[in-house]
C-alpha cells in the first residue's frame, strides 16, 4: 500500500492542562490512522478529549509528546509560516460557533482564505460565488452573518472552509448550535461534498445523526481510544439489537 | 488587506476615535510648544529645558494611553485573530494588519494634533498682539519640517504602541485565540 493512502496519522499525542495545582491529561497517547476520502466521526462525552484532538489534528495546538502526521508530514517540524500554509491549502475548519467574520458580508468571509492562499480578487471573488451556490446560498452572497440564520452561518462557513480546495474538513461539533433538522441538513451537505468531491471529513460530536453518515467512528473515552467501529459492523450491532427487542 | 484594515476602523470607529483622541493631544501639546519654543528665543536655557521635559512627558503618557487601547483593541479581537490563523494567515498578515491601521489612525491623529496646536499657537499669539501679526509670527517661526516633523513622531508613536501588542496576539497558538471568550 502507498504511503499516501494515510491522510491523517497520529502517534502516542499526548496533551496536559494545568488546572490550578492539578494537571489535568486531556489527551493520554492516542493512534489513529485515518485514509484519504473517509468521513470520520470522533465521538464521546464532554471533556473526554475530543476536541483537543481535533485541535491536534489541526496544527491549531501543539501535543507536549507524541506526534501527527498530514500526508506523511510531521506537524510538529513546521515553523509558524508552513504551518500557516498548511492550514490554508491543506485543511478547512468549521466550528461549533461558526466563527464568521462578523463585520464582512458571507463572500467577503469565503474570499478570506483565497486571499491568504495569494489567489487575486477576481478570481477570489468568482471561487466564492461558486462556493456559496454549492452550499446554496446564491442568493445570500452580501448578506452579514447576523442577518443569516444558524444553519446558513454555517453553510457560509463550510464553503469558506472549502475556499483553497482542502483535502481535509475538520469539523469541530459543526452542529452543536443548531436545531435537529438544520443539523442533519449540515451532515448531509457535509457527506454530498465527502462522496462527490472526495474530501476527508474528521468531526468532533456527540451528534448520534453522525453516526449514519460516518465510514468509521472513533470512542475517545478519558483521552484514550475507546473504540473505533465500522458503519457496516454498527449496523449489524444495531440489528442485532432490534432483533432482541423483537423476541 | 487595506480594506480590511480601513473596514475594521469603520466598524469600531469610537474605539479608534479614543485611540486618536490620545495621538491629537499628545501631538498638539508638541507642536504648541515646539512653535513657542522657536518663537521666544529669548528665553533662558533653563527654561526651555522645562519646556522639552514637559513635552518629553506629555508624549510618553500619551503612549501609555495608545498602548493601553491598543492592547484593548487587539484583545477583544482574540477570536478573530484566531479565525484568521485558522484560515492560514500568517503571523506576518495579522500584525501588518495592525500596523495598518496603526498607521492610518496615527496619520490622520497627528495631522489633527498638529492643526490643534498650531491653531492654539496662533491664538495665544493674537491674544496679545492681535490675529494678524499672530498669524505673520507663528506663520514665520513654524516651519513645514517642524509640522512634518510633528506627524512622524506621532505615527511613530502609534507604531511602537502598536506592534507589541499585535505580535503577542499573532504568536498565539490559534487554539488559545479561538478558546478566549471577550
């Protein structure tokens, strides 16, 4: 098998927070291996780790040991700047608080990172365009974020995630704030770009719709891997169960 | 990125109005006594000694004040700043983006602070003299290298205010900029 068949890998990350006098390990030595074009969801209780995973995955926060690989790449040999491009080409973050740029218009916000990525303002301005038409908010392109409702926030937001053609859509409890048909709307155009444009999806939730969608899903249960399951072995599971409640 | 500098003056445009508030007193107060100076070369040496150190003081308390709204400013943008680092800016983008408005705050502050002063000059004058010879006498003594000279120092104020704080702010793991609720 090639190398490259590994997105994303990491290795024994290990993560502590201070609390006072108390070092709290938020993360105790996880590994997983994710390949290209899967849709993964990491899964598991508040304060069970997973979002400072996400963040490791990201190159948004440095591990204190262990390491995470991005095609094969060791994030933790990168200075600031190559950092910085990674995260412009390589990756595209959604968050549970959106995260839009309150005072630009929902292009202005999918144009920022072209501008980041050097591409020149026309050609910044088409890509964005597009992008809000994918995600179907061709008619919203001057609207501000605080005339948009929660679940069109967040489609601006992952089409400006999609802005730099990334090969990795991270997504931090991207339905969090949202109601239970917005959300399951989100999951779906997250999976649509996942199947027609082959782009990896890794998302931190304990949004049980996820389950559906997802190839694979990792249990982080005390900043360890609880368990990673296949969709087709859950369905079984769950079949199994509907079963026994039959008898 | 201008644009977005310029928007994001517009946005929080009381904020930058204190910021220059503090630019067009410190700069007035220069140029009302560096026009005086000049004029009364008369005075003795100690006292224009007393004249630069109060100038002296009145330029560093009003950095003091820049550094203090600027640290505001920079600090209630964490999650912006943080946003942007997600989005793959560089270090180098966030600061620039500070220093622009830095500079475009502190240019348009010190101009204002220079009119100031030179009009304070100018009526102190004619108080005693009249308007017309006032305007002759302040006119004749305030030169436009003395005025240029009063802009730059403001900008370069505002500029050293600035880049300690947005460097911090740049630094920071975008992580922590994203975690920080203002």
């Amino acid at each position: 098998m090639a190398a490259t068949e590994y997105i994303v890998r990491t290795k024994d990350v290990m993560k502590e927070f201070k609390m006072g006098q108390e070092v709290l390990r938020a993360l105790n030595g996880v590994s997983v291996d994710i390949k290209r074009g899967e849709y993964i969801s990491i899964m598991g209780p508040s304060g069970s780790g997973k979002s400072t995973l996400f963040n490791a995955i990201g190159g948004l926060d440095k591990p204190d040991s262990g390491s995470v690989f991005i095609n094969d790449v060791d994030m933790a040999q990168l200075d600031s700047n190559e950092l910085a491009f990674l995260r412009c080409h390589t990756i595209g973050y959604i968050f549970q608080t959106f995260n839009l740029i309150t005072v630009m218009t929902a292009l202005e916000n999918v144009r920022l990172p072209t501008i980041f990525a050097g591409m020149n303002s026309d050609e910044g301005t088409d890509r964005g365009i597009e992008l809000l038409e994918l995600v179907g908010l061709g008619h919203r392109l001057h609207h501000k974020p605080s005339e948009l409702s929660g679940g069109q926030q967040q489609r601006v937001a992952i089409a400006r995630a999609l802005a730099n053609n990334p090969s990795i859509i991270l997504a931090d409890e991207p339905t969090g704030n949202l109601d239970s048909k917005t959300g399951t709307e989100i999951i779906e155009l997250l999976r649509r770009l996942n199947k027609e444009s082959g782009v990896t999806v890794i998302s931190a939730t304990h949004d049980y719709k996820m389950l559906d969608v997802s190839d694979r899903i990792i249990w982080i249960r005390d900043g360890k891997i609880d368990k990673i399951e296949n969709r087709a072995d859950l369905d079984i599971q769950l079949g199994g169960m509907a079963g026994q409640e039959g008898h | 990125m201008v644009k977005i500098a310029i928007n994001g003056l517009k946005i929080r445009f009381w904020r930058s109005m204190v910021t220059a508030s503090g630019i067009i007193l410190g700069i007035a107060f220069l140029a009302y006594v560096s026009t005086n100076l000049i004029s009364s070369g008369a005075a003795t040496a100690d006292q224009r000694a007393r004249m630069i150190w109060l100038v002296v003081m009145s330029l560093l308390v009003s950095t003091v004040g820049i550094v203090n709204s600027m640290l505001m400013s920079v600090t209630e943008r964490f999650r912006e700043i943080g946003t942007m680092k997600c989005l793959g800016a560089p270090d180098g983008f966030v600061v620039s983006l500070f220093v622009v408005e830095a500079v475009f705050v502190g240019s348009a502050a010190s101009v204002g602070g220079w009119f100031l002063g030179y009009v304070g000059a100018v009526f102190q004058k004619a108080c005693a003299i009249g308007f017309g010879p006032a305007f002759a006498s302040v006119g004749a003594t305030h030169s436009a290298e003395l005025a240029g000279g009063c802009v730059l120092v403001g900008i370069l104020i505002t500029l050293i205010a600035t880049i300690a704080p947005a460097e911090r702010a740049a630094a920071m793991p975008a992580a922590a900029a994203l975690r920080t609720e203002v």
